[in-house]
C-alpha cells in the first residue's frame, strides 16, 4: 500500500472499529440485561429491540450510498454519526424495553456503513482493495472480541445505559477522525456520471454479493439471541464467556492471515470463498447436534470454526462489491449491499426470538443451516473480478493520448 492507501484504511477502519464496538459492547449482554426492563420478560420483543438497528439502516443505507456520490463521502458520514450518536444516548436513558426499541431505531438510522465503505473503495487500489477492506473486517473482528472481554464487566459495573452512553461518545470521537486523519475524498471528474441506481439492481455478480451479506448477518445475529444461553447451559457463567470469545476470534485472525491472501494471489479465492460459506453451514449442524447437551469445549470448537468462515466473508465480500460495481455508481452499490446487510441484521434478531421462542434453539439452528445452503447454491456461479481502471483514469488516459 501506499502511504495514503495506508492512512485511509486505517482512519476507516478506526471509524468502523469506533462504531461497532460501541454496538458490539451491548451485543453479549444485551438480552440478558434488557430481560431486567418492563416487557423484557418477552424473546420476541428483546430480539426485535436487537434487530431493528438493522431495519432502519436497511431502509436508509441507499439513500446515504446516493448522497455519499452526489454530495461527498465525508458530509454524509458526519451526519449519519451524529444520528447515530443521538440514538446512543437516546438508548442511554430509556427505562422501558420499549422505548430501548425506538433508540435503537434511531441508531440504525446514522447508515454510514455504505459512504465509510465507499470513501475506502475511492482511496484504494484494485490491487490493494482485498487487505484494506481485511483491515476494516479484522478491525470489527477485534472490537467484537473486546466487546466480549469487557462487556460483561461494564454492565456490571455500569448497566446497559452506561454501554449506550459510551457508544455515543465513541461515534463523536469518529467525527473528529474523518474531519482530521481520513485523508481527502478524491475530486470527481466533470463528466463522469454519479449514483445511478439502475446500474447496480440489474448486476447479477453484486446481486449474489448482496444475498450473501444479508444471509451471512442474519445467521450471526440469530446465532447471538442463543449462544449466551447455551453457554451458560453448559456450566459457563456470562462474567466468564469472553475466554471461549476471545481465544477463538484471535485465533480465527491468524488463520485467515496465513491463507486468505496468499491464496488471493494464486487465484484461488473463489475456492477460499465457497468454502467459508460451507464451514458457516457446518458450524449451524455442529450447534444444531451440540444444543439439546451443550459443552464448553464443543461450543468452543464450533465457535472458532464460525469465525474462520466469517472473517474471510467479511473481509472478501465488501471487496468483491467495490470491484464489481460500477465505478460512477459505487456509493449506490455499497448502499444496496449494506442495505441488505442492515435487514440480515434485523431479519437475524427479529427471526432469532421468534424462532427460539417457538422453535427451541434448534429449530434456530436448523433454519440458519438452510439460509446458508440457499447462499452457496446462489453464490457457486460467482467468478473472481479482475483489475480494471476507474473512470477517472479511463479520461485522463483519453486526455493524455489526445
């Protein structure tokens, strides 16, 4: 990388790392301590006060993408923070299950995921674009498992509110990275045409890319409305489940490090793709046979082998996205993507207690199987994409031959 490509993948993926560990510090603890509300004694309402975050971003990740082109990545990043940081603190001092539900909402509603990824995708190289957005995914990977470490001691010490009152000041202190560290969005060139939407519904490579996110978030968070049960099941109290989080996310990094890029560099990554989204399969018929006598080494096995498959997805499909897209509609591509990562998550909370609720955990597991099948029949056509020059390139090598 270069030293600018080095400084905008690591501003924005302290944004996104900023921004979802103020998420992830509730996630452990969150159906556990929202139980403690009036109406927190209902699943399917605790799983829906989880998911709606992903509903909102859902419905406003495109308009963000669209006005990311149009308007400027960083303008639309520093308002969707303050939204989003407005929701933080709304959650903060909510005293009803309800209303977490509605501050929740207006989290969701800060969709800057589509313009950070966006902003990163201009400010990198093809060639590059793989490792910066691993930087970004290993970044959340991170914040995940400190969220797992710390979590349980915060909420002990400082409740649910206190999580929320950290989450706003965090996406306060992103303001000030993308106003002071993240390098300048690059100037657009006159004739070069923005945001057409159009160009991304009918492309069939990010049509799969966009399933994919949404089945691959919907099994997270579903898995997430039961594990914590499980392992308490299995003997492991909530203070102490960061020791299987921690080791098997750490553990996930150095393997995804050791084999996704070179095999990136041998043309192997549709393989290395395919078969994450197989291991994500296997892992949800590990949990359906564990759940019914669930152990710690068992959960622990089965966990490390989760996010072996998930960080590989998470570094390679927000990639193949910027890559296959459009160039002039980049923003409008990472929108619909994030779009449908936003409604796996709600779909994921939402479903998650209703199925645990109805189903049992493992009528959970067994629907996250099937939605992961779905993904690899859908995906199984996809071809890695090549390097190509943006527009912008394309009419400086016409002005310059001219």
């Amino acid at each position: 990388m270069t030293p600018l490509e080095r400084r905008a993948s690591g501003s924005l993926a302290l944004i996104f790392a900023a921004r979802m560990l103020g998420l992830f510090l509730v996630l452990p603890v969150f159906a556990l301590e929202a139980a403690r509300l009036p109406g927190g004694d209902d699943p399917a309402l605790v799983g829906l006060a989880m998911g709606i975050y992903g509903l909102t971003q859902g419905v406003l990740q495109i308009p963000f993408g669209l006005a990311s082109d149009r308007f400027g990545r960083k303008k639309v990043i520093v308002i969707g923070l303050l939204v989003f940081a407005a929701g933080s603190f709304l959650n903060a001092s909510a005293t009803t299950l309800h209303m977490l539900v509605i501050g929740r909402a207006l989290q969701g509603a800060g969709a800057v995921s589509a313009a950070v990824t966006a902003l990163l995708a201009d400010l990198t190289r093809d060639t590059v674009r793989t490792k910066a957005m691993a930087l970004v995914g290993a970044s959340i990977g991170l914040m995940f498992a400190l969220s797992l470490v710390g979590s349980p001691i915060l909420a002990a010490r400082i409740g649910l509110h206190g999580l929320f009152t950290i989450t706003g000041l965090l996406a306060l202190a992103c303001i000030a990275v993308v106003l002071w560290w993240t390098p300048p969005e690059p100037k657009v060139h006159a004739n070069v045409p923005r945001g057409r939407l159009a160009d991304v519904l009918k492309h069939a490579p990010l049509l799969r890319l966009d399933v994919g996110v949404l089945v691959l978030h919907a099994v997270q968070i579903a898995m997430w409305v039961v594990l914590p049960s499980l392992l308490v099941q299995s003997g492991l109290a909530k203070e102490q489940q960061w020791q299987v989080y921690l080791p098997a996310v750490l553990a996930s990094f150095v393997v995804m490090g050791g084999l996704l890029f070179p095999l990136e560099r041998r043309g192997y990554l549709r393989a290395v793709f395919l078969a994450s989204i197989g291991l994500v399969l296997l892992v949800q018929l590990g949990l359906l046979l564990v759940a019914p006598h669930p152990s710690v080494p068992a959960l622990a096995v089965l966990l490390f082998l989760f996010f072996c498959g998930f960080n590989v997805l998470e570094a390679t499909q927000p990639s193949l996205a910027s890559r296959v897209a459009p160039s002039q509609a980049r923003g409008a591509a990472l929108g619909v993507y994030n779009t449908l990562q936003s409604i796996g998550f709600f779909l994921g909370g939402a479903l998650g207690g209703w199925l645990a609720k109805h189903a049992g955990f493992s009528g959970l597991f067994i629907a996250c199987a099937v939605l992961m099948l779905v993904w690899l029949v859908v995906a199984w056509p996809m071809k890695a994409p090549t390097s190509r020059p943006t527009p912008e390139e394309v009419l400086a090598d016409e002005a310059e031959a001219t």
